[in-house]
C-alpha cells in the first residue's frame, strides 16, 4: 500500500498541537508522477499529485474532484492525494509555473531599467505602468481572492474525517493564540524613501494615539542613511525594527549566487541593527533559498498576490514553518495596492479581508508604507484602519501584536503538549501559562470551536 510523505495524524498533531488521532488514513494507490489541480469539499481548489486520475494543468481548467472513500467499518479513510505534499504545495507556492519564477526575479532589461528609474519616478507614473502590469488580475481563479484559507480549510476538512472515523464528538488541541484571544493582527511599516523614514516619528505617535505598536523594516544600502540614534528612537518607544532587503532593487533573487552575495550582508546587518525579523522588497522571494536568511521569521509571502509582481501566495491567514524560519506570511492588501492599483481610500476592503481572517481565527496582517501614508487622505485612511482594529480588541478580543510576538508565540507553541489528567487536560511546555486548552467540533459543513479561558498549564511548563 502506497504512503503518505507523513503521516496525516501527524499532520493534524502538528497543526493543532492536539493528541495524536487514531483514525486510519490510507493512500488510494500510487500517485500520478505529474502534479495539478483539483477540487475537494465545496469546490476548494487544491494543486498536488493524484492517484487514479490525472489533475488539470490549469486552474482555469475543468477541474477533477476527489472524495475520500470510508470504509464500511468506518475506522479506514483513503484519500487519492496526500494531504503534506498539497499543504506543502500551497504555503511554498508549489503551484507557480517555473517561468513565473524566471519573469518576476529575472534581470530583463525592462524590469531593470524600472528599477532604476524608480526613485526618481513619481507615484503617478508608476502606478499607470503598474496597472497595465496586473491588468487582468480579477480573472485570476486561484488563489482564492481577496482572502485565501485553502491550507487551513484542509486542515478542519481532514480533522472532520478524523472525528467521524473515531466517534468523536471534540478532539482538544493548544488554542492558536495566547490568553485565549481570538484571533490576531499585525501591523508592519516598510521605509522605502529618506520621507518615510523621516515621517516615521509621527507615523509612531499616530499608532500610540490607539495603543498600536508595529515593526519598521529599513533598508539598509543606498536608498537613506540608517543611524543607531534612528533605530534606537524606534527601539525605545517599544516599536520593533527589522531588514527590508538590502538596497530595494529588486534584484536580491536574480541568481543563486548574487542571493548568496547579497545574504551575507543582510544577515550582518541583520545583527547589527539587532533586527530579528526580514522582508525582502516588492515581496519578491525564492522559498527554496529562504532558510539562508539568520533570522527568527520571514514576512516575504502574500497570501493572495494578485495585486503583486510576483504573483501566486500561500493559501494560509497562519504562520508557519519554512526550516528554521516562522512565516509570518502578508494576509491583507497592501495600502500602496489599495490607494493606488484600486484607486480606493477606504477600509471596505480591509475590513473584509479581516472579517473573513478573524470569524477564522486567523492572522490579519497589514504593509503600511510610511512613504504613502503622509498625504493627508491616505493617513486619513490608515486612521479609521487603526480605529477599526482597537474596537475589534475591545470588543472581540482580538490580539494585536508585533511580528517578533507573534514568531516567539508560533516557537513557543510549536512545542507545546496536552497532557490529559482525570477528566481534564492541561497545556506542558515553556510559556504554557499563556495557552489555552480548546476543542474541535464537526459541526454541519465545518469545524467549530470552543476555548477554555482559564489556564491548566504545568508548572513545570512556566520555569
């Protein structure tokens, strides 16, 4: 009988930090050696290998659907694809054509003489030709726009299997987030120009005016001078500094060894500027070169890339895993996208995509530009955004946290383990006074959930 490159049980364990379900997964038989796309439960699209029928080429395609089939005792499931490679297909953008990667990071002559003109070229040109570039956008079928949960939905899909094929009413796992919130956002300010950086001190009275702190990414080459007496105005005012590339070129990823080039410095400015966190520019990336970066998280990776260069995006509003790395991936649009491509100064938008995240439980993560906030209606814009996100921590129990935050929390669970004693279970592990004990329940055409407020953590769990 074929296997899975691991085990679906442990999957789910991995994910949820839950106990490890008995319940029998079974691969089909032997996958297809090509990889495509295909559907599942309520037409969710998927990219990965199938057994027993070949996948389409396409998204645009007609799409086979696959169902997984129970045994009459009802304790085997065998599913016709294997549910790490896909989840690894989406959060590693698997799915993107080979020449999508050459066209994006490749060094043409036309993509490196824009790059060269664009820090003299004004906002109203660049985004005329940035337009032109995306146009079509809207037609792209997946990933699913403007908000994607493809990996997290496959996630409940497979736990629901799990559930039915055990007897299980509830399968308790480690809460998402710490003190039982319900779910998280992240604000991040990328200083592109020597006026974002300088508008960077108002920016930061502008978030502490809704008790709000953020992370600054600085580029560190060419673009504006870093000084200690700059980064260290952000570090004191509880505010958190990261790299932004190393000169916003554009060009970090042209070739493998200009990327090994380029690392070595970033990783030494990395250490100098005390920075834990990295993105690199226009979220441009290479996940298979990722794990070269010497930082705690990455913030390279949309989850929709529709309105990107680059596009494709990870299907998750979670962090995660690359190697070392904790993705903390870009869940929302971007304002530049926003007030710029959409030509909308408004927070319809944003508020969707969060509504969509947090009735999820999941991570709702912003790129606010210094650059493009100084104008009078963009600030205005990013007022009521921040407005918006300290109702919802007041009224919701929404977590708003920095990204180095959110990193050490993902490390920190990641770790963690339910320990059952009597009728109760408690949360083991370092930090584990911040968990939560929650539970699972197959409920109509999903997974529901219920958290526990009160901590039942070890103590060993808290030296």
């Amino acid at each position: 009988m074929p296997e899975f490159s691991q085990s679906v049980g442990s999957l789910l364990s991995d994910f949820y930090r839950c106990p490890q379900l008995a319940a029998d997964f079974t691969l089909a038989a032997d996958l297809r050696p090509v990889a495509g796309y295909f559907r599942i439960k309520e037409g969710l699209i998927y990219f990965g290998r199938l057994s027993g029928v070949q996948p389409a080429a396409t998204a645009d395609a007609t799409l086979p659907e696959t169902c997984p089939k129970v045994s009459q005792e009802g304790k085997t499931i065998s599913l016709s694809f294997d549910p790490a490679e896909v989840v690894a297909n989406l959060r590693l953008e698997g799915y993107r054509a080979d020449g999508e990667s050459s066209r994006n990071n490749g060094g043409s002559l036309v993509r490196w003489l824009y790059y060269v003109l664009r820090p003299v070229m004004p906002v109203d040109v660049r985004k005329h030709l940035q337009r032109l570039y995306l146009r079509g956008w809207d037609r792209i079928r997946f990933p699913h726009w403007p908000v994607d949960r493809s990996v997290d939905r496959l996630y409940e899909w497979l736990l629901a299997l799990a559930m039915e094929a055990e007897g299980t009413t509830e399968v308790p796992f480690v809460w998402f987030w710490p003190e039982g919130y319900s779910s998280c956002a992240g604000i991040t300010h990328d200083v592109e120009s020597s006026a974002g950086r300088d508008f960077c001190a108002q920016l930061m009275d502008l978030n502490d005016s809704y008790g709000i702190k953020a992370s600054f990414q600085v580029i560190p080459e060419k673009r504006y001078e870093v000084t200690r007496a700059f980064l260290d105005s952000i570090r004191k005012r509880g505010f958190e500094v990261n790299i932004h590339d190393l000169d916003h070129d554009g060009d970090l990823f042209s070739t493998r060894e200009q990327f090994l080039e380029r690392v070595s410095k970033i990783n030494r400015y990395g250490k100098e500027f005390e920075a834990r966190g990295f993105r690199s520019a226009v979220l441009y990336r290479r996940l298979e070169w990722m794990n070269e970066l010497d930082f705690a998280y990455d913030m390279s990776v949309p989850n929709v890339a529709h309105l990107d260069p680059q596009r494709g995006g990870c299907c998750t509003v979670m962090p995660y895993f690359m190697g070392d790395l904790v993705e903390i991936p870009v869940t929302t649009t971007q304002d530049y996208s926003l007030f710029h491509i959409l030509c909308e100064y408004s927070t319809r938008l944003w508020e969707e995509q969060v509504a969509t995240i947090t009735q999820a439980h999941g991570m709702a993560t912003f790129i606010i530009h210094p650059d493009y906030v100084i104008e009078h209606r963009a600030r205005k814009t990013y007022e009521q955004l921040l407005r918006y996100l300290a109702d919802l921590r007041t009224n919701h129990n929404l977590w708003i946290a920095r990204p180095g935050e959110i990193s050490d929390w993902w490390r920190a669970r990641a770790q963690m383990q339910l320990i059952k004693e009597r009728d109760t279970w408690r949360v083991e592990g370092r930090g584990s006074e911040r968990a939560r004990v929650a539970y699972a329940r197959a409920e109509g055409n999903g997974i529901v959930y219920r958290v526990e407020q009160r901590a039942h953590s070890s103590a060993r769990g808290t030296q």
